[in-house]
C-alpha cells in the first residue's frame, strides 16, 4: 500500500490555479480547487498562485476568505507563487497592500521592471535545496514577478536570482517569486507536499 496522497488546496479565486492544480496531481497530491471558507478543514496544505494580488486581496474580502485563511495559515503549510508570496508577505511596496504576515519578508511588487515582465531563468540551488532536492538547476519563470527585498532571521532562502532570495522557506510556509506550475520539474511542488 502506498502513502495516502495529501489533500492540497489550491485557492482559485484567480490567476494561475489550474496550472497548479495539475502540477500538484503530477507531484503525486490530490489537489482541490478552493473557494470557500467550509473546505479549508478538510485540507493539508493550501497553495496561492500567481495571478493579481490586488485583485485577489479584494476578493478575498469580498468572499470572506481572509480571517479562515488566516487561521489556516496559522496551523498548516501554505505555499505562495508571485502574486500568492506578496499575499504571504510581511510589508509590500510599489504600491504598498495589506499583506498576511505568514513569512518575515519584505516584497517590492514588479520590481524587474518592463525588460524582465517575464523571462526564462536558471536557478543554482542554494545548499539547503540541494540537500533536499538534488544538485540540478532549476528553470524558473519569471511574470512581473515581485523582488524579495528582505529576509528575516529564521527565514531559509533555497534559491536566489541575481543575488536576491526567489524561493525562501519559513517554519511551515515556503514561498517563490517565480512559477514553478509553468515547468515540468516537479521538485518545488514535491518540496512543499514534504512540509504537510
Ligand atoms: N505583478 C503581480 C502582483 O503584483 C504578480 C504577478 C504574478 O503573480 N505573476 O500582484
């Protein structure tokens, strides 16, 4: 008998849930489009995509979302992409936005400007990744991603881009700059299935 596969929400109130949805099933997780407060008790772990974080901040509002996701934040793993790290994020600027707090860092939105709106990278994996994930680089997607413009003391970065943290870790929490739904390497979504 093999494991039981995770639960794994994937918040779909926009942007690029599907993407996730069906990396998380490749991963080897049961993924479950998530849209309302009731499914939260029946997950391991929850994902937010990349996508508008305007937008999905309001509707967050609008569905009341935010208080049961934060309270799921506070017990199980959740993964942010792009727009879903600057949801997770502690302080958000260019423009500043209420953020959840979830993992001490300090997100710039769109900060590569209009000559990186969207760009193939290669990532070296930092040691800590390495150890965990094996030793080969990662091809990561880039879509007017945010820069992470500070780190706390018990924030872990696994990978950089130009020097600067792309997919850092907290305690449970982990997120990435990039989009590592759009690739067909699967060891960033396996990575988090870890943490549930
Ligand atoms: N630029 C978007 C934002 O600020 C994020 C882009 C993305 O998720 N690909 O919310």
């Amino acid at each position: 008998m093999g494991k039981k596969p995770k639960h794994v929400g994937v918040l779909a109130l926009q942007g690029d849930f599907e993407a996730h949805r069906a990396a998380l099933a490749r991963a080897g997780a049961e993924p479950v489009l998530v849209r309302e407060a009731g499914q939260f008790s029946d997950l391991d772990g929850l994902v937010i995509p990349g996508g508008e974080s305007t937008t999905m901040l309001k509707l967050l509002h609008y569905d009341n979302l935010l208080a049961p996701l934060q309270e799921f934040a506070r017990r199980k793993p959740v993964f942010g992409t792009c727009a879903g790290a600057i949801l997770l994020a502690r302080h958000v600027s260019n423009p500043s936005q209420e953020s959840l707090g979830m993992i001490d860092i300090d997100v710039e939105r769109n900060a590569y400007g209009r000559q990186l709106e969207s760009r193939v990278a290669v990532l070296e994996p930092e040691p800590s990744l390495r150890e965990r994930s094996g030793p080969e680089a990662l091809e990561a997607v880039f879509i007017r991603a945010p820069i992470i413009r500070r780190t706390g003391p018990h924030t872990r970065v696994l990978a950089r881009y130009a020097g600067d943290p792309v997919l850092v870790e907290e305690d449970k929490h982990m997120v990435a700059t990039f989009h590592p739904e759009l690739t067909a390497d699967s060891r960033v979504h396996s990575l988090f299935l870890s943490k549930l």
